[in-house]
C-alpha cells in the first residue's frame, strides 16, 4: 500500500482532529491537492478533508471535542474547524444531483466511491486516512506518478458538468503533466467539440484559471494546445502563443510572472475579457505600451523601476524576435541608481507655472540623454 510520510499527517492538531471523527465511528479522510502533491514532491498549502459525516454532525462532535466549528460552506457540505489557532476544512461526501456547465447542485452522499466520482481528475481523487495510507477508489495512482492528466470516467460529461474543467485541465497540464508524453488525446477530443460552453463561464473565474495557469513554471507547451484547439482564441481573441516558450527561456532564473506572460500573448481587451484586478490591468498596459514604445533601458529603469524596465526589454526582445541586447542589465541598474539632481524649487522665481514644469522636463531630458552625467551645477548654468 502506497503510504505518504509528512509533517502535515504527524502535526497533533491533525491527529488530534481525525481522531474525534474515528472514535464516533466516522469515516475522515485527507483528499485532492495535498494528497496530490505529497506523491509528486511538490509543497503542500491547503489540507482538505473528506468524512461521511453529515456538516451538523462535524459542528456536533468537534464541538464535544473541544474545538471550534465554524460553518463557512455549511449549504455544500464545508465546515472549518479550528483546532487551536489552525483552521481545517472538513467536507461531506458530494455527489451531483444536477448540473448546467456552471455550477452544481449536490447532495451528501454515504460513500468516498460517490464523492470520488463528482470529482474531475483521476489525481485528484485520491485519498489518504490519518496514518498517511493511501486510498485509491478510481485507480488514480498510475495516472499520477505517470503525470497523466485524465478526465474520471467520460470527458465530455465531466466538462459538461462545468466548462471551467477544460481550463483547469490545461493549468493541469501545465503544472504537473508529463510534456514528454504531451496531453490526453479523450480529453483535448472532448474538448475541441464543446467549446462553445466557454462562453457561459464568468470572466472572474476564467481569469483566475488563467493567472493560475501561467504561474506553471513553463506553461508554453498547455498555452500551445490550448491554441491549436481554439480555446485561446475563444477566451482571449487575437491572442497568440508562439512567443511565450521564447520568453520562458529569456526568463530564465527570474520570478514568475503571470501578467507579464500573459502581454506576451496579446489579445484584445484582455483586463476585460478576464476581469484582471486594477492593479493587475494596470501593469499589463504599462507593459504594453513599453513594448511598442523607443524609451531605452536605463530610462524604462529610472521612471518606472529596474523590474518593469527589465520586463519590457524581455518582451521586446520577443516581440522582434532578437537577442536580448548586450549590458542591458547594467543600464537598468544605472537608471534604476539614478536621481535627477534638481528640484523645482531649483529653477524658481525665474520660472513659475506651466514654465516651470515644462522647463523641469527639459532639463531633465537633457539630463538622461547624457547618461545621467550632468550635475547639478551644469544643470542649472
């Protein structure tokens, strides 16, 4: 039997938790992304948990067990429990009654075999008991440690039950599949032919796929597909992948950046169609307008920061299909170091007003295209 070994199994508030449910003769089980990802060696964020109890027997027995139950999700089935200071979301058994391609409605079910097969991914409905052992109701297992990313039982109706599932494979796929064998042939077939389901989805929930997606290390090969199954063109028209395993590669060694991948793809009305946050729309325009913009390196560095500036050469180098430029590092530092060495109060009174911004910029233009060379003195003479 497959065992998992983890602080997160020994911690004592986790014992302590799945034995109050074992000692009442309830079934408590760990499921999905943790389990998931202690098989594959990737970090754990979120412990969820699975019983057959019913979410008032959860409130009625952590209670008795001296925790406190909080009722977050109570109308599905999730109730988080705290056990001191640390929350733990415990979920019934669901199966689904009904479906439209955008939401569910569900009932408790008895078994994990039920609550198994609600689920969309053969890896994603493994289990795991309080000693770490491994419950594998949908023959998942081989699926996982060959990184296959594979529909349970029929594609096509699993992505009829929630379209998001066709852009949850992808992030799927590009997060933990197995590029060599490249993506399930049922999976990409069930989904070319129901494309159309896309369209009901709500931009929020697109857009946070989409972000999640290209966090992947390197998500090029699952944007690719994506295109050549007309997903990308439905969610992000005129958007195109063949620049972003280009910049992948630039990126080398660089923090991962959603948004900046995602300027690389273009696209139009792109904060819209995927309800980007203000602050996310915004460094998206800054960066495509410094993509089709002449300011040099050192000058991106001095007016908008040293990773902006760094971002925007990375994309030009893409967009015109180029090297990146020699020293382009050293002259985002320079401008990134540099401070203009004259105030306002510097050019006053013999200029006031509109003057005296315009004479402000001036010199200050003067002042970058010396390379930051001119001082102060020769700044004001």
């Amino acid at each position: 039997m497959t065992q998992i070994t983890a602080d997160w199994i020994e911690n004592p508030r986790v014992q302590r938790l799945a034995q109050a449910f074992l000692l009442q003769g309830f079934e408590i089980y760990f499921v999905g992304g943790c389990v998931r990802n202690a098989l594959m060696g990737a970090p754990v964020a979120d412990l969820d948990l699975s019983t057959n109890a019913l979410p008032e027997q959860v409130i009625e027995l952590t209670k008795a067990a001296g925790f406190r139950p909080v009722p977050t999700g109570i109308d599905h089935g999730t109730i988080t429990v705290v056990v001191e200071g640390e929350g733990f979301e415990i979920t019934t058994y669901r199966k689904d009654v009904e479906t439209d391609g955008r939401r569910a409605v569900v009932a408790f079910a008895d078994t994990m075999d039920e609550d198994a097969h609600r689920r969309d991914f053969t890896m994603n409905a493994l289990y795991a008991d309080a000693r770490g052992r491994v419950i594998d109701p949908l023959h998942g297992l081989p699926d996982l440690l060959t990184r296959r990313v594979r529909f349970i039982d029929d594609a096509t109706t699993r992505i009829r039950e929630d379209y998001l599932r066709t852009l949850r494979f992808f992030r799927f796929y590009a997060w933990y599949g197995n590029e060599a064998e490249g993506p399930d042939h049922d999976a990409l077939a069930a989904i070319s032919a129901n494309l159309g389901g896309l369209e009901t989805l709500s931009r929020e929930r697109v857009g946070a796929e989409m972000l999640k997606l290209l966090s992947a290390r390197d998500p090029a090969p699952a944007v690719a597909t994506m295109a050549q199954c007309g997903v990308l063109q439905v969610l992000l028209p005129g958007a195109d992948a063949r620049g972003l395993p280009i910049l992948v590669h630039f990126e080398d060694g660089m923090q991962v950046d959603p948004i900046r991948r995602l300027a690389v793809l273009g696209g139009m009305d792109v904060a819209r169609s995927l309800r980007l946050s203000r602050k996310e729309a915004k460094k998206l325009q800054a960066l495509r307008d410094g993509m089709g913009a002449m300011t040099g390196a050192a000058e991106l560095a001095y007016r908008d920061g040293a990773d902006l500036a760094r971002d925007i050469i990375l994309l030009r180098a893409v967009q015109m299909e180029l090297p990146l430029p020699i020293g382009y590092e050293v002259d985002i530092a320079k401008g990134a170091a540099a401070q203009f060495p004259i105030t306002p109060v510097d050019l006053m009174p013999a200029f006031s007003g509109p003057a005296l911004g315009a004479e402000l910029k001036r010199r200050e233009a003067l002042w970058i295209a010396s390379d930051f060379t001119l001082t102060r003195e020769e700044l004001l003479t």
